[in-house]
C-alpha cells in the first residue's frame, strides 16, 4: 500500500498513504465502520481480487475503501509465476513458494487494487511503450521497471531469457502511475473557477504527458487497438511472442521434475501443462490482434496528429507469417509424449484443432475483414483484404504447391480452413460482425455485399484447380481421400458441374 508514497511525494504530499495492522485486540473496532478503509481477507477459492472505492460524486473525494483478497488470487499468481519466468527464476519451480516470493507477489496485487482505490482505471497500453530488447536489459529493468504502470495486466517480464541474468521480473508502480497520482491529486491553488483549473491540467497534460509514451493511456476497452492488450509485454508482441514461448518451450518438458512429490499424483504436473497451453493461447491471441488492428490514440484539439490509423502493415504480414510458423504449422512441443501420456488419454490433437479453428475464426470475423477492406481503400500501403487472403492460404494450403504429404493436424487445419471460407460464400444478412463495440460505431457487416465474398470464391477455386491437378499424383491413400473430401466440399458450394 505503502509503495504509492513515491506517487503522492511527485504529487506534493507526504505520507499521504498509510497501511496499518489490523488491531485485532480492540473489540471496538469493526471491518464494516465506513471510518476504516481496509483489505480484507476472504476464505475463498476464487482466484482474484478487487479494489472497490465510495466516494462523493459531487467532488470525486474518495471517502472509504473496502479492497478484497479472495484466497486463491495466491494461486492465481503463483501459476503465472511458474508459466511466465519458470525458465529464468529457480525459485518459480518449486510447488509451494517460499514466504520472500509469495510476498512480492502479493505485494504486485495489492499495489494494483490500492491504484483501483485510488481511482486508476486499467492502462492497458502501457506495456507497449517498453521495447522488446529492453525487457531482456536488467540496468534497464532496474530503472524503468517491465511496463510503466501497475494498473495493465503485465504480470511478469515472460521475455527475459535464462541467458540474460534478468532478476526484474515483478511489474511495480511506475512512471505512468506516479504522473496518474500527481495529475489527480496536486493541488491548484489561486484559480476561481473549473474552468481555470481545466485548462491548467491541459496544461500539464501536454507539457509533460503528451509527448513521453511511458505516460500515455490506453483503454482496457479497444476491440481492435493491438497496442491496448491484456496480458502482453512489450512494443512488437510478435517478437516477444517469439521469446515468451522459447520460454514455454523450456518449461513444458520439466513438468513431470519441478512438481514431483513422494506419493503423490500427477494433478501438479497436469496443471503446469494446462497453464503452458493457456500462456501459449494468449501469445496466438496477442499476434492475432495485429491484423486488421487500427491504433486509437486519444488526443485533445490542442494536440496535433491523427488519433484513428491501421497498425503498419510490416506488421500485420509479420502477424500472419508468425501464426503460420507456430500455429498452423503444428508446435510439436506441446505434444510431449513424456509428460501427456502421464496426464490425459488425448495426445492433443482435438486441443490443437480447436485453438487453430477459434484463431481462424477470429481471423476471419467479419468486423475484422472489413476492417481491412476500410484500411486500404485509400491507401494503397495499408495491408489489404487481398493480402490477407494471399497469405493465409500460401500458408494454409502449401502441401498443394509442394507435394508434400500433410500430417494429421494439417489435414484438420485444411478443413477447418475450407469449412470458414465456405461460411463467408453462404453467410447471407444473418451477419455476425458488427464493426466495433462500446461507444463506437455497430453497424454490422454483410459479406456477401463486400468482396469478402468474391475473394472467398476466387479462393476456393484456385484450391479446387490446385486439387484437381495434385489428387492423381499424390502416393499417400488417405491424403487422396482427404483431398477428395476437400474438393467435393468445395464444389457443392460452389454448386460446381459433379465430375
Ligand atoms: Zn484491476
């Protein structure tokens, strides 16, 4: 609680937040007296935790607090612990955590809700304005801390490599929360009116904010700002993708050694492997934001700029060819023989083909296409709707061009891919996109008005023409049937002449 004293000192005050010890011997006293504010334990296996304030909304006084502490958030963040930093911390590794660690991190949680207390909303933009390279710099780290404000979800710096001799990996209150503090609670003396005092927190906001990307906000609401992100790190969150899973990659196969236990089951280890999955889910998840991603930067009239452009298209091509590389083609990593065989009787296909349909289908939403149809009408440089459709099937579809006998998990990738495609020919008003959500703009989008349509079409034939050249060469029994699946599906949508 006491860690947004350096805050409030950049705000002008001192000792302006106190924590105390509950005085369990005074029976006068009462968790429920609206006089105390207080963090109270709950015996809960609910894994969070929240930082509620009452406050006058005549003045925006912030009158009482009542935060909470479900017990389980300690789980919460021990798992994270282990998936994000296991590779680097030794101390991440071991199935109970000692006292020192598990209080960092309720130290790392507690300094989030006191912020929600103290009126911070979530600033899930501030991870962004951290360079990957630097989350690997400890000299950097030391000073800046992994992201500028405790209030994103930038739990802990999953980049750092074991190589690096990283020792900051725990978010902290920082730059962007200091100038929060200060911009709410430095004191305006000599004006005589909101007016004056408005225009002297412009001010403020552009002589010191406006400029230093640490400082800015972004909301926790953007469904298509890629920079506003949960759960992310860094400027490019294709590159620290890239890092975080190399970390993942070193975790999974210690599952079984790290939570071994003396007559015990393999529960531990089950839920380690779980955890990789839903770390590796959430990189796929961070890089699939960047297509079609537009940046929102809030700007007053003062400020000069643009506030609405599509993310560069550098990146989105980069996006694609990274859910290329380590989605669609199958990360054999997470099929661990050694480990799986001991915790479930699936071996991870299903797993696999699921993520993979849930990412193209989130590809493929229709808000997100015309997205793209929107960006590059005119602007040439902007990655387009065509572009899009060029790589995702040169990725998806390659076998076709080389020959090459597709595995269990491509031949799934394949029809799953053909199924959705097939979806936007036949999806007719009964649209499900809107463009958007929350206070923007939602009207919904009707592909068989755009050329999403067209494209899927044009698509679909040239994987047809493709097929039909390949089925009478190709050796393997079972990829003929599959592709005579495929070309059968295809031209019943097409209502193709039956050959
Ligand atoms: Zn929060």
């Amino acid at each position: 609680m006491e860690d947004w004293q350096t805050a409030f000192e950049q705000a002008g005050w001192k000792n302006a937040i106190l924590a105390r010890e509950w005085p369990e011997a005074d029976t006068t006293m009462s968790l429920e007296d609206a006089r105390f504010s207080v963090i109270r334990y709950f015996a809960s296996d609910i894994q969070n935790a929240c930082g509620p304030n009452v406050h006058d909304p005549r003045s925006g006084e912030i009158l009482e607090s009542h935060i909470g502490w479900y017990h389980d958030v300690m789980r919460l963040v021990k798992n994270w612990y282990t998936t994000q930093v296991g590779a680097v911390d030794a101390r991440a590794r071991p199935n109970t955590f000692d006292d020192n660690l598990m209080g960092e991190l309720i130290r790392f949680v507690a300094a989030h809700e006191v912020g929600h207390t103290l009126g911070l909303r979530h600033n899930f933009g501030a991870s962004h304005a951290t360079p990957v390279e630097k989350l690997r710099d400890q000299a950097w780290l030391s000073e800046n801390g992994h992201t500028s404000s405790i209030m994103d979800y930038a739990r802990f710096n999953y980049v750092a490599q074991p190589e690096d001799g990283v020792t900051d990996l725990i978010g902290r209150i920082g730059a962007y929360d200091r100038w929060a503090i200060e911009w709410n609670y430095k004191p305006i003396y000599n004006t005589n009116s909101q007016e004056e005092d408005r225009k002297i927190l412009n001010k403020w906001y552009l002589d010191k904010a406006a400029g230093n990307r640490a400082l800015h906000f972004l909301t926790e609401q953007s469904t298509f700002d890629p920079r506003a992100q949960s759960e992310d790190l860094g400027n490019d969150a294709i590159l620290a993708s890239e890092y975080g899973i190399k970390n993942l990659q070193r975790i999974l196969p210690n599952a079984i050694e790290w939570t071994r236990e003396e007559a015990k089951d393999y529960t531990r280890a089950e839920e380690v492997y779980d955890n990789v999955f839903g770390q590796f889910r959430r990189y796929i998840g961070h890089v699939t934001k960047w297509v079609g991603g537009i940046f929102d930067t809030p700007k007053t009239f003062d400020q000069s700029g643009v506030i609405f452009e599509p993310a560069p298209k550098d990146m989105q091509k980069r996006a694609v060819s990274f859910l290329q590389t380590n989605l669609f083609q199958p990360p054999m990593w997470l099929m661990d023989q050694e480990i799986t065989n001991k915790i479930k009787a699936e071996n991870g296909v299903k797993q696999l083909a699921d993520l993979q349909q849930s990412t193209i289908n989130s590809l493929y939403s229709t808000d997100r296409l015309q997205r793209l149809i929107d960006a590059s009408a005119l602007n040439p440089e902007t990655y387009s709707l065509e572009e899009f459709f060029n790589d995702m099937h040169n990725g998806i579809w390659s076998e076709l061009k080389t020959g090459s006998i597709p595995s269990v998990y491509r031949r799934n990738l394949q029809k799953i891919h053909l199924e959705k495609i097939i979806a936007l020919i036949e999806t007719a008003a009964s649209s499900n996109g809107t463009i958007g959500t929350y206070f923007r703009s939602t009207s919904s989008v009707d592909p068989v008005l755009t050329d999403i349509r067209s494209l899927s079409m044009g698509m679909l034939k040239e994987v047809h023409a493709d097929l039909k050249k390949l089925i009478k060469r190709t050796p393997d029994r079972l990829t003929k049937f599959h592709y005579q699946d495929c070309l059968k599906r295809i031209e019943k949508a097409l209502e193709m002449e039956d050959e």
